[in-house]
C-alpha cells in the first residue's frame, strides 16, 4: 500500500456583499467528476509552495485571484486507497476586477457566491462547512503585513569584512525568489528592509517583481550591543503596528529581533514560538488596532 503523503491547498475566498447588502459572500465550486459542491482546492505541483499552490487552485477553479489574508485550520483525511492527504488552507479576499471562467470545466462547471450560512448548507463536506463557520466568526480584516527573516548569507565567522555588508549565498538566492514569489501574492505596495545588506538582497526578487523601491530602515535591524534587543524590537513592534494604517507593506528584518517584536505585538510574554528560520516569515493580520492571527509563511 502506497505511505506518501498528499498534499493540497486552498482557501475560503470571500468577497463583500453584492447590491448594498450587508456581510460577505463565500464562493463554493461544483466539482462535476464528484458531483459535489467544494471549497476551491487542488495538489500542490512538485516542490510548490502551499500559499502559491492555494492562490493558484484559486484562480483555476473559480477565474478570481484571491488576496492571502491567514492561514485557516489544516484539514486532514485518509484517502479510500489508505493514503493519508493534508489540505492548508487560508482565507483569501477577491482581488478586484472581472472574473474569468474557470480553466478546466471538467473539473469546475459551476461557480457560486453565497451568504455563509447559505455556503455551509450547500458545501458537502463537514470539513469545509467548518471552515465557513470559522470564518463567519472572524472580525472584518482591516490590514495584512509581510515579515521575512532575511535568507541565508554563508557563516558570519567566516565573512571577511564588514558584517553588514555580508552577502546571501546560493541557499539564499533560492529563498529569496521563493519568497518573492510567495509575497507577492499579497500584492504588497510598500517594502521595507532592515539595513544589513542580505536583507535588501532578500527583497531583491519580490521588487522585481512587483516595480517597487526597497526602503531602508534600521528600526527592523537588530542593535550592536546585544543588550538593546528588547528596545529595538518594541521600536520595530511600534513600526509595524504604524504601517498598518498605509499601503499594505512587506518588511524584512533579522533573526534577534523577530520574535521578541512578535511576542510583543502578541501580548506573549516568551518569544520562543516566533523564532524564524532564515529565508521563511509571516503574515501578520489585522482588524482594527488588533492583531488577528499570526500565519507562518
């Protein structure tokens, strides 16, 4: 019997209300080879990212590019054949503009947006009908921020030179292109980047991408003296809590000061949960003045 390990990803998309009414609008998908209403998700391709596999299955099934906002619970299931399949998921906004027909009617052949309530009664599975509810739970999401540890940059020992000018290795240039491809799809307009060199390289990517200016900024970097961690991190906390209120932005900060920012921004007290691994992140989002949910990315 076959042991891989399936997995998949894709996400609750959700848009206003249509005409003026109130509340929002979840679309569920018509897979007609199971004849069943779904949530829209598929496979992830070989050595896919799960967030871009989620936007793409997406867009696929339901002609709409859908916005990352958080990750939603995991789904888990064993297959009838005994393989075991695993379905991230996240919550998506509609992007704005026109929607296209799904790519393969075989797959998808009727598209639908549904109050949630009236989602959960047509969805066929408990799993997803679930996910609805928690979503139809959440406060409204008023804002979404990118956070990336910079990505790998060789062994500072054995860096020749001034160690803010350490460059990211060939493990980094790999990370930093799977990271800009990933934060791009939050559509970012702003990006910031503590002011270490292999941070702005980080960034390099997703500003190609996306035709913007990378913005220096020493808040995100950690201190000289080790003992000013915990003041450069609720400064950078307050920073990230301002650009909140602009353009949606993407920073790219270090690895000391990550996790105390976090925990500060959490109202943890231990920052030992939001320590990030090189060339990885998060997505912060917001309602209001308070932080939502904390998704690894």
């Amino acid at each position: 019997m076959a042991t891989d390990q399936v997995r998949a990803a894709g996400a609750v998309l959700w848009r206003p209300a249509a005409n003026g009414a109130t509340g929002i609008e979840i679309c569920v998908v018509h897979r007609p080879y199971r004849a069943d209403w779904s949530l829209p998700k598929g496979k992830l391709d070989a050595a896919e990212h799960p967030l871009a596999a989620a936007v793409r299955e997406v867009l696929e099934e339901t002609g709409v590019r859908g916005e990352p906002q958080l990750r939603l619970p995991e789904v888990a299931y064993t297959l009838p054949d005994g393989v075991p399949k695993t379905v991230e998921f996240w919550l998506m906004r509609a992007a704005a503009g026109p929607a296209a027909d799904p790519m393969d009617p075989t797959e998808v052949d009727a598209v639908r947006w549904l109050a949630p309530a009236d989602a959960v009664e047509r969805l066929t599975y408990p799993d997803d009908r679930r996910l609805v509810e928690h979503v139809a739970a959440l406060p409204p999401v008023t804002a979404v921020t990118a956070l990336i540890r910079h990505a790998h940059a060789g062994k500072r020992s054995e860096f020749d030179g001034n160690d803010a000018l350490r460059p990211i290795d060939a493990d980094g240039r790999a990370e930093a292109e799977t990271m800009g491809l990933v934060v791009s799809l939050l559509a970012p307009r702003r990006l910031f980047a503590a002011t270490p060199l292999r941070c702005k390289q980080t960034f390099e990517p997703l500003a190609a991408r996306l035709s913007l200016p990378i913005v220096a900024d020493s808040v995100f970097a950690e201190p000289a003296d080790l003992d000013d961690v915990p003041a450069r991190a609720k400064a950078a906390a307050a920073r990230l809590t301002e650009l909140r209120a602009g353009p949606r932005a993407a920073v790219c900060s270090q690895g000391k000061v990550i996790p105390s920012m976090l925990a500060m921004l959490a109202g943890a007290e231990d920052g030992e949960p939001y320590r990030t691994p090189k060339g990885t992140g998060w997505i912060l989002t917001w309602s209001g003045d308070r932080l939502l949910a904390l998704s690894r990315i």
